[in-house]
C-alpha cells in the first residue's frame, strides 16, 4: 500500500503503466509467499522441540511464544535464529514503508495547493498509522524478555496484538468517509 500511495502521488502519470494487474498480482503473490514461508518455519521448529510438561496453554489462544514456555529441550538458538530472521524481514519492511512515505511527504510538501496537500496527507496517513500500530503492538509483544511464569502483561500483550489493529483498521480507514464523520459527529453533541 505505502508503494501505492509512492507511485499516486510521487509518479501520477506514471499510475496506470507501474500499478497494473501484474504488479498487483505479484505484490499479493509476495505477502502470501512469505507467509507460508515463515509460518512453516515457525512450524518445522515447534515440530523439533520435545515437550515433556503439560499440555495447558496459559493464553487465549496458542502462540508460539506460550508453545516454548511449554517445551522441555532448549530451544533458545533455534528461536533465536527464527525471530532474528522474522525480524529482519520486518524491520526491512518497515524501513521501505518509512522510506517511501519520506519521499511522499517530501513531494507533498512541494504541492502549491493546500487542498491537493491535505488530499495526499488524508490518504496516506490512515495506512502509516495502522502499519506503526501493528509494528509497535508486535514488537511489544515478541520482543519483550520472555518469562516462565504467567504474567497478566502477557494476557494484555496477546490481545493487543491480536485484537487492536484489526479492530482499529476499518475505524481508522473510514475516517475518510463523510457519512462516517456526520454519524460521529451526531453522536459526540
């Protein structure tokens, strides 16, 4: 998206020849590509671990995290080198996502019209804010130093990133409607 937004506003007249069918395909192609790939090797290293204790998941739903607290073998390299290379995978993305934005707000920047302005910054700011709310609650999340014992954090930590950027998503992008803001507005006087 953030490289959708790059070409709208960076390259409109460019649009129609970078941003077509096959470059849509490939886009969705890659994410699901990745996908698979990380969550098979998030399953082949569970697959590796023995599990000698009990089979109760202190958590809302089984995560990985909750899975190694549950493991007997020492897993910390394995893990190690998995989260290492998932986020390398995320940072990278993260910093290409920031980049473009750069060059987006830098082009904006240099838009004469304060409504051709405010029109590019409505559009990309609802995406930049989802993507940091997701980074953020992941990172929080996964990046934390792990304990055995069960903490209420790790509850509240699992539903935030789980639960918020998806439930803030469509609040966040319908902003923009103004149906949205009239109701919003009724309901706030």
């Amino acid at each position: 998206m953030a490289y959708n937004h790059y070409v709208a506003i960076c390259e409109p007249l460019h649009y129609e020849t970078v941003i077509n069918r096959r470059a849509c395909i490939e886009m969705a192609a890659s994410a699901w590509i990745s996908d698979i790939f990380c969550s098979a090797l998030h399953t082949g290293n569970t697959f590796a671990l023995t599990f000698c204790g009990g089979n109760m998941v202190d958590q809302f739903f089984c995560e990985i995290p909750q899975l190694l607290k549950l493991a007997c073998s020492d897993s910390y390299l394995n893990e190690f080198g998995v989260i290492s290379f998932f986020a390398c995978l995320t940072i990278s993305c993260f910093v290409l996502i920031v980049v473009s934005y750069v060059q987006i707000f830098t082009t904006v920047l240099r838009i004469p019209s304060e409504r051709g302005w405010h029109k590019a910054i409505s559009t990309c700011l609802p995406h930049l804010i989802v993507v940091s709310l997701f980074v953020c609650t992941c990172l929080f999340a996964y990046v934390k130093p792990s304990s055995r014992c069960l903490s209420g954090l790790d509850l509240v930590v699992g539903v935030l990133c789980s639960v918020v950027p998806p439930i803030m998503n469509p609040i966040i992008y319908s902003m923009r409607n103004k149906g949205i803001k009239g109701a919003l507005r009724k309901l706030t006087r």
